[in-house]
C-alpha cells in the first residue's frame, strides 16, 4: 500500500523531538511492507531525506524563504504570535500544503492527514479531485483551536468527508463530540511508545537522593510551575529529593525564575533536551515520574501524554494530573497516581506517599510496565491503523 501522511510536525533526525510520536507510528507501518511518505512545511534544514525507512519531503511554503517563521520548531501555536508577517503566512501555508498534496500524492492508496486542522485541506482537494480517501488523527489542539478561532465548520468538514478520525484518547473523542462531530466518524487509538528501546536497565541508582523526573516542551500546559512548587513543600518534610525537567521551550526563563525565588537551584534544574540515548538513562536512574498537565489558559491541555508510556515502559512509578488523555493511561492507585491540576498539596502529598510506601511505589511500577506492554506498544497501534487503511478497499 502506498500511504501519503500529510503533518506539520515531524523530526528531521532519529533523536528530534518534533513530531517523534508521527514518525515512530509511520516507522512502524513502514515495516509491515508499505511505501509511506511523508509531506511537512520545511523548518530550516533538509528538504528531502530517508528516516529509518521513511521517505520525507519538506516544502516552502513563503518567499522569500528566508522569511518563513510560522512552521519553526516552537510549533505554529507560538509562532504565529511572532507579528503580521507570520499571521499571513498561515494563508500561504494552507496554499502551497494543497499544491503540494496534489502534486505529491495524486497516486497515493491513501493519505493520512495528522493534525486535520491546518493540514486537512490537501486531503480534502485529493479526494475531490482524485478520488484518493484519507483518514485523520486528531490530537487534541485541533479541536480547541477550531473554538478559540470559530473554525469548527472546518473540523467538521474535514472529518465528515474522512473514511474515519482517529483521536488518541477518550478525552479528545469527547471534545470532538461536544463540538457536534459524528460519533460514527471517531475512533480511539493512542500513540505508544517503543518497548524495544523505552525498558528497566540495569542501573545502580542513589539510595541516599529520591530523583524526581519530568520531560516535555516548556509551555503552560504542561504545568511544570506547580510540580516545582511542590517540590518545595516536599522538601520540608523529605530533604534528600532532587527535580530534574527535560524540554526547552518558551518558560524556560519564567520556571528558573522561579525555582531561583524559591531557593531550589540546589534540588532543581532544567536540562536542554537530550538524545533519546541519555533520556533512556535518567528514566532509569529517577525514582519517579510526574507529568504535572493543566488546562491553560486558552483551553488547551494533554492529549495523551506520551512521556508516561515511556517512563512506564522503564518501570517508574508515575504521578499524573487527572485531565486530558492522561487518566487513559493511569488508572488511579493501580498503573499510578491521579491528582487534581493545579493542585500543589495533592500534588506534593502524592510524591510524598511514594517516598514513603515502597509497597505502592513498587505496586505502581510493576503494573505500569505491564499496562505499556499489552496496551500501548508500537507493533499493535500499527496494526490497529492498517485495519483503519483497510476500509478503503
């Protein structure tokens, strides 16, 4: 089968962050024997290349070149505050993605558009005009901005005219049905994570220090500030805890500001991203994991929350907030803990209780390695989506 996937996000190196999870689901695929191709906006490197047996194609999509900003690393959320000029190149982006969709894809079995809101319309003129059928996957993003910006017709007509929308968890499923989508359109499949890669090593870890771990992008929605803060009130009653958070992103200033005020630089830090390599090696040297997400200020919160599945793959014990996707993956008391957004006692009680309760940590541990494995590995989410393929035939 020759798939088409139209995205705005996918890495342009094995150990990029940006769009990771897109291209570990096409990887996947691409092993069963089918031709997959990648068309995304170009972001300032290469403009054709092979990825782990995945060929991708960037395209300009302003000129001057020089001068494109909206499809940067940041993402188009942030950037396209950056002023008019990137503003404006929200309408060139959603040209050139159609003319580039049916230029490169007019001979595809099918294309599968991630992220339908701003990449579905390449689809939609392909199917108009080929007779070539997609389906979508919808992250979550999508659906608050379609409200934020009165663009929920859009959504609509592009899931209405898909053979079917994927969300990746029940929470985006239910934001989507309360935005007046058809049930009969949506189905469930989470992104996973790599079980060959992502597992326990042998790795002697600090007895004497309980090494606390967070990974993700430095944005509002993951909610780092609170776990920080948290942090703070553990450390008056434990105080052999350090924090370390991987990612970069626009808080960065605004969170070291803040463990500075709070006098933690010797229990907190923030760390550059790192190689997929290294973060394999602090998931495995952390005694726990902490996923802190919020519903921020403009609606938006956690689709699912892929960081959990890696950490639970390695065997952490995992404390997350109680929105978005992430009650898909932690079953409160059982594959980890759930507590409120927000909410720094609950918080700072629940990382607590696991510095305390071995029996729990070890419980929690054990039943989130085994959850990961039956549920969210690679080889079967693939499988589920080549079902999904399937109903074009």
């Amino acid at each position: 089968m020759k798939i088409g996937v139209i995205t705005s996000a996918y890495p342009e190196f094995e150990d990029d962050p940006h769009g990771i999870f897109v291209h570990r689901l096409m990887r996947e695929i691409s092993k069963y024997g089918h031709e997959v191709h990648i068309l995304a906006p170009y972001t300032g490197a290469k403009t054709k290349y092979t990825l782990e047996g995945v060929q991708v194609e960037r395209f300009h999509y302003f000129y001057p070149k020089r001068f494109q900003k909206l499809c940067g690393r940041s993402g188009m959320i942030d950037n396209v505050k950056e002023g008019l000029l990137v503003k404006l190149q929200v309408l060139t982006f959603l040209f050139f993605n159609i003319i580039h969709s049916l230029r490169k894809f007019k001979d595809r079995d099918i294309v599968h558009v991630q992220w339908p809101i701003p990449n579905g319309l390449g689809a939609l003129f392909l199917k108009k005009i080929h007779g070539i059928h997609y389906i979508n996957t919808i992250h979550g993003e999508e659906v608050y901005l379609s409200k934020r910006y009165h663009t929920l017709f859009a959504l609509n007509w592009f899931v209405n005219n898909s053979v079917k929308t994927i969300t990746n968890s029940s929470a985006t499923r239910d934001s989507c049905l309360e935005s007046g989508i058809e049930k009969e359109k949506l189905d469930i499949i989470p992104f996973g994570v790599d079980i060959d890669f992502y597992k326990p090593l042998k790795i002697p870890k600090d007895k004497k220090m309980f090494h606390i771990l967070a990974v993700g992008y430095l944005i509002e929605r993951k909610g780092f500030e609170y776990l920080i803060k948290a942090v703070k009130e553990v450390l008056t009653q434990h105080e052999n805890v350090r924090l370390t958070i991987v990612g970069s992103g626009p808080l960065e200033e605004k969170l070291k500001n803040i463990i500075k005020e709070l006098k933690l630089e010797s229990n907190a830090k923030i760390m550059k991203n790192v190689s997929d390599d290294e973060l394999l090696q602090l998931y495995n040297s952390s005694d726990l994991f902490v996923l802190p997400s919020i519903v921020d200020s403009q609606g938006n919160t956690e689709g699912l929350g892929v960081v959990l599945l890696e950490a639970m793959a390695c065997g952490l014990p995992v404390i997350g907030s109680d929105t978005g996707g992430i009650p898909d993956i932690i079953q409160n008391d059982e594959t980890g803990l759930l507590v409120p957004e927000k909410n720094i006692l609950g918080l700072s009680n629940a990382i607590l209780s696991l510095i305390e309760d071995e029996e729990l940590k070890d419980k929690l541990a054990v039943n989130g390695y085994n959850k990961v494995r039956e549920k969210f590995n690679w080889e079967k989410i693939a499988e589920d989506y080549i079902k999904i393929y399937n109903l074009t035939y």
